[in-house]
C-alpha cells in the first residue's frame, strides 16, 4: 500500500445508503499524482471479486461488511450488525456469525478475515477462551475450518487478527493516524485494547511494548490497569461514592453536567490511563497516539486529563481521537488481511 503526503485534518467518512465511500483526500491525505481525488471516488473502480469479506466480533455484537481497497480509498459495502451473546452455546454463536456473513457476502467471496477478541491463536484460528466468561463454548474450536466450510472457501483464505490491532490499523491506514511511522492506538470500551505500531504494522514483542503489545497487562499502582481504566471499574467507583448504579455512558453525561463526583472520577480514571500507559508510549517512540472505543466519543471529557497523565510520564505523542470509530476494525482488519 502506497504512502500518500498529509495535507489536512481527517473528516468522518461519507455515508449513501448501505455504502461508506472514503478517499484519502477526505480523511487528510493527497493522492498520488494525477489521480483525481474527489470523495465520490473519482477513478477508483471496486470490483466485486475484489472485496474481503470481513467479521468485527466483539462480546455483545458481530460487525460484518464487504470491505475494497485501493492505495487511495476504501469502500464498506452491506455492513450489517447483530446482536452476539458471547455465553452462549456454540451453536447459537456459530449460527449468529452465519449470518452476519450472509448479509454482508456479495459477488463471489474469495477471502475473510476475522478480527477477534483475546485470547485467541491467530495463527492456528482458535480460541483459548476457557473460563474467562466470554465465548466459552468456542474454546478449542478449528474456527478458521468452521467459517471456511460455511462460506465455502478453502481455510487458507480465512484469517484472523486481534480486534485493537485491526481497530488501530484502520485508524493509521485511513484515520486518525495519518500513516505516521510510529503510532499507538488505545480502544477504551469494556477495558483497554491497544495496537503499537510501526509503518502499519502490529509490535508486540520487545522490550519497548508491554506484554505481547497489550494494555491490560501494564499494571497501575499496583493492580492489573483495568481495575481503574474499564467499564466494570468507572461503574463500580461511581456506586461507591454515590450509592446509584448508572451505564458509563450515564457518568460521562453526568461528568458533562455539573455532576462533581462523575467529573472527579472520570478525570482520576484518564490520568491514570495516562501515566500507566504513558512509559510504554514514551519507549515505543510514538510520535502519534490515537484513542478510540465508546469513551473516546467524550473527548471533550478524556483529552485534557489523559494528555496531562501522558505528559507526567514523559510521553511526548499527538493525542488524537479516533476518525473512523466503528468502521475502523472492519478497515483495519481489509488492509491486514491484503498485505502480501
């Protein structure tokens, strides 16, 4: 994939009907050389063959869509999202992915790519789930085998990658990440996700990341991070404090709207995102750090107390939010399943 020059600030994509269309010159980036950059794609010419198709599976939903590439744009075709009870018996799983892929299949599909939740083999398509509350019933499961019988593929052209590096991939091929050299991706949802990368490519080993390149091994005064940074955490802090039970997205709201003790706690939990992940940003050698997941949707919120709590640790990285958002994986894990 080619690397075009930066030329201005990302946009959020163009949506017709069921079809996102984004060129490199929407989301800040100029074209190659008399290439015709508008945002209706110009020149740019999808074929059906050529789409990949891609599944986003997280803990409560499946995202699935027909994904095309160029070195200048990316077309998001039949995305569809259903609803995924991640304890579930295999069967109830398997047939929910089933048909995610039917809805988002079109023309003759060659190639998928799931980007999926740890702990999981990508190199073997199985998961190691046991016990860890989530997707139990697929542990031990030759997954790659299973999705590539149903779509009727060979297993060779099902693959698999982790869902933060997909999410931070898209971010960095065609978001927020304007294709620096060294970037850091951080997903804030249920917990934290992370993806350090070099030129697009995921690190996780080395001394300059955390544990296979993972946030939620990094530890916090003391305690695993996500006892501090996670939904579990924030809601928890917040009922201890107050005595009511909200959503996180009811505490930011709250933060938002003269809530002291939401404001407070909402700024405790970013400084220490900041400082905890702060070392690990500052070794990689970021010069871009991008956040993204449902809290990054309160930048007006987290920007402020995450950049002091990255600053204190020395981190000196462009903090920016994510540009892609909910299309980012599915982007992310087209361009990682296209690479030679």
């Amino acid at each position: 994939m080619a690397v075009p020059a930066i030329e201005e600030a990302p946009r959020r994509p163009t949506r017709s009907g069921g079809i996102i269309l984004v060129t490199i010159s929407s989301l800040g980036y100029s074209g190659k050389p008399g290439v015709d950059r508008d945002e209706t794609m110009g020149p740019t010419i999808f074929a059906d063959d050529d789409a990949i198709l891609v599944l986003d599976v997280g803990g409560g939903h499946v995202s699935a869509a027909a994904v095309s590439l160029s070195d200048t744009a990316f077309r998001i075709d039949r995305r569809t999202e259903l609803p995924l009870d991640s304890s579930a018996g295999r069967d109830a799983i398997l047939a929910t992915l089933s048909r995610s892929m039917e809805a988002a299949r079109r023309g003759g599909v060659t190639r998928c790519v799931a980007a999926m939740p740890g702990p999981f083999d990508y190199a073997l398509g199985s998961g190691r789930f046991e016990g860890i509350g989530k997707f139990d019933a697929l542990a031990g499961l030759d997954l790659r085998a299973t999705l590539a019988g149903r779509l009727g593929i060979g297993p060779a052209d099902v693959s698999f990658v982790n869902d933060a590096v997909a999410y931070g991939i898209g971010e960095w091929a065609f978001g927020a990440g304007r294709r620096t050299d060294r970037m850091v991706c951080l997903t804030l949802g249920t917990g934290v996700g992370s993806a350090f990368l070099n030129a697009g490519s995921s690190v996780a080993e080395g001394r300059a990341v955390p544990l296979r390149g993972e946030a939620h091994t990094v530890e916090f005064d003391g305690s695993p991070l996500e006892t501090t940074v996670s939904t579990a955490a924030i809601r928890r802090a917040y009922t201890a404090s107050t005595g009511t039970t909200c959503t996180v997205e009811e505490i930011f709201t709250r933060a938002r709207t003269g809530d002291e003790t939401a404001h407070t706690l909402v700024t405790s939990t970013m400084l220490a995102l900041g400082h905890a992940m702060g070392p690990w940003i500052r070794s990689f050698g970021a010069t871009t750090t991008v956040v993204g997941g449902a809290m990054s949707r309160s930048w007006d919120l987290i920007e402020s107390p995450l950049q002091a709590g990255l600053q204190a640790a020395g981190a000196v990285s462009t903090l920016r939010p994510a540009a892609l958002l909910d299309d980012a994986p599915l982007v992310g894990a087209a361009v990682w399943a296209a690479r030679p």
